[in-house]
C-alpha cells in the first residue's frame, strides 16, 4: 500500500493551485489506490511532517501484515479484526442467516471506518460509533437495538482477543423502545380473521403456511411475543385432560408465564411439521434472539397479502385488548404478558381496562353516598 498525501486547501489560502504545498495550514488528506479501487480520507494533521509519519506507519503495518511480520500484540486493522470475528462466528456452528447478519453488519463498520480514514480497530472511539449510528437508515427501534448489539458482540469479542486495550461500546447507549397506548395496535376480528384467510394467498410452501398460521394463532390466543412463540419447545406445552397451558419463561423479562390455550389450537400446534425435534417452529441452529428473523419476513408476505398494515406484537396487543375488554383485571393480564410489573401493563393498555374503570366507578359512587 503507498499512501499519497495532498493539501484540501481553504478557498482563501493562496496556494490552493498546488495539493503539493507544504507550508501553509490547510488540512492534509491521504489516498491510496488499491484493487482498482481509490480511497481517501483526512490525516487529522494540519501539518505535513505529522501527516508524513501517520502515513509512514500506515504503510509499514500493511508491509509488515502482508509479510506476516506482524507480531503477538501488535495492532489489527479493522478489515483483520473482523475477519478474525467471523471466523470465531463460523465456528459456533450458527445459521447461514445469522452468519450473514454479522457479516453485513461489519461490512457497513468497515466501510464506515474506510471513509473516516480507522485504519486499526483500536482507534475506533465511543464518537466514531455515534457519528456512524447517525447516518443509519433504520427506522423501527428494534432494527437498531439489533443491530448495536451485534456491534458491541463484535468489540467484545476484540476486546477478549487483545485486539483493543478498551471497549467502546461499554458507554454506547442503547435504544430505548417506547410504547405508547397511542402506538398500541390490535386487530379488530375482521382484520384478524382476514390475515388468517391470506395466509393461503401468499407464495409459500404448504409446511410454511401451516407453520405461519399455528404461529400467529398461537400469538393470538396465549399472548407471546413472537420470540417467546418461536422459541416453544414441545414440553412446554403442558396437557391436564382437556386442558392444555403453555408454560414457559419469557425470553425478555424471565418472568413465568403460564396460559391456557384452546384445545383446538395446542391439536393444531402438535400437527405441526418441523425439522427440530424438540421445537414447534425454532431450528434450533441460531440465537434466540436471531429466531424470529425468518418468521418476520414470512408475516410481512401475509400482512402484503391481507393488505394489512400488521407486525407480529399486534397479536400479543390483540391478546391483551381483548382480555381488558371483557373485563379481566389488569393485573391478571400483566401476569398472562409476563411483563416485569403492572405499571408496564398499564403504561401499555390503560385505556382498555373498561371494566376496571367500571368497577372504580361503582367503589367511589357508593363512599360518596351515590
């Protein structure tokens, strides 16, 4: 690698005819010209001896790296610590898709670190990670939640192999996801039963769109997240004669949750064909947390389908709606959501509790005298 510098004169500066001046204190920049492909970015330095020395370094890292010089403990670039990351990552026997994730995921670091001019990892900041989140298109709170933690997976895991002597992540913050009762959406009975119709309409195989509709049933009649539902292995569905319960503990909050189910439903669960033994619809080859990536773009064929702006968590909000409308108590329903309190449930569904309201109203009418 031959590294080039040149002066990005200011408009004012006198010399601005010549990239090659090396007295006045325009900014100097850097270019390479690798595989056909050119590449530049700010040495940071306004002087030209201090940007010669960076570029100095550059080159013998890259001489020394193609030599196999380098030595135990001596700095990785960006490009080696992440080849060394999926290595490790196709090692731990994960899905294809999953591997494709992280794969992706540090292709846009690496491209990201390409334009600021990192050339080694050690010198990506807690600042460059924010300039970079920034920038991402990313709309919905849990794409980016995702993808941050697949980030801090990866400076964890150079952090444990000596690649960098600091994990700049550690302070990085996480994305809050709020839900609002006004963002709370569920399905009225006709949108439902219309979602369940389209499933036959969309391009899947049989298996698939049996699959999809005992999954999206089973987020509607017992409350699960589709992580939660996803993730069901067999022995958790739990039969007393007619009656059958999913107990399991949730993913998020490790809270029990233990619901009843209608029997027709748990038939039609056991019916359900999948290579895993042990589980209804997990391969058991990703990360829980991975799971439910490839049921969300099979739901997002059938909401095309239905013409239904829908996600998956609409059935656990239809769940929920449903049950604080007939009445049941909030708390009954904080406990069948396995949130972590009932003030989550309340934040959530407050203005569904009908019959709660109804029976504070009839409390207060009788202690003022009616």
């Amino acid at each position: 690698m031959h590294v080039i510098l040149y002066r990005r004169h200011k408009a004012a500066c006198e010399h601005k005819g010549d990239p090659q001046y090396k007295r006045c204190h325009c900014p100097v920049w850097f270019q390479t010209n690798q595989d056909g492909k050119q590449k530049r970015w700010t040495s940071r330095e306004l002087t030209w001896e201090a940007a010669q020395r960076i570029a100095n370094h550059l080159m013998q890292q890259d001489e020394d790296a193609r030599l196999g010089r380098t030595v135990p403990g001596a700095a990785k670039t960006v490009k080696e610590a992440i080849e060394r990351f999926l290595v490790a990552k196709r090692n731990e026997s994960l899905s294809p898709d999953t591997v494709y994730r992280h794969e992706q995921i540090t292709k846009l670091l690496l491209d990201f670190c390409d334009r600021q001019g990192i050339f080694f990892a050690k010198d990506i900041t807690l600042d460059h990670l924010n300039t970079w989140q920034s920038a991402w298109t990313l709309k919905a709170p849990q794409a980016i939640r995702s993808r941050q933690e697949k980030v801090k997976n990866f400076f964890k895991y150079c952090l444990a192999s000596g690649m960098i002597p600091t994990n700049p992540t550690v302070q990085w913050k996480g994305v809050k996801i709020k839900v609002s009762d006004q963002n709370v959406r569920a399905f009225s009975q006709s949108e439902y039963d219309k979602v369940i119709r389209s499933i036959d309409e969309t391009q899947m195989t049989p298996a698939n769109k049996a699959r999809i509709k005992a999954l999206m049933q089973l987020q509607r009649w017992s409350g699960l997240s589709l992580v939660d539902a996803v993730c069901l292995s067999k022995d958790e569905l739990r039969q007393e004669g007619n009656t059958f319960r999913v107990v399991t503990d949730r993913q998020k909050t490790g809270t029990l949750i233990n619901n009843f189910i209608p029997a027709w439903l748990a038939k039609e669960l056991l019916q359900t064909k999948n290579g895993n033994p042990v589980f209804f619809f997990w391969s058991g080859t990703t990360t829980p947390e991975d799971a439910p990536s490839y049921f969300q773009k099979l739901y997002r064929k059938v909401f095309k389908a239905a013409g239904i702006e829908g996600s998956s968590h609409d059935f656990r909000h239809t769940y929920a709606v449903e049950l604080l409308k007939s009445g049941v108590d909030i708390r009954t329903v904080s406990k069948a959501l396995g949130h972590s309190s009932v003030t989550v449930t309340e934040r959530f569904y407050s203005k569904w509790c009908v019959g709660q309201q109804n029976n504070l109203d009839n409390t207060l009418r009788m202690a003022l005298g009616g």
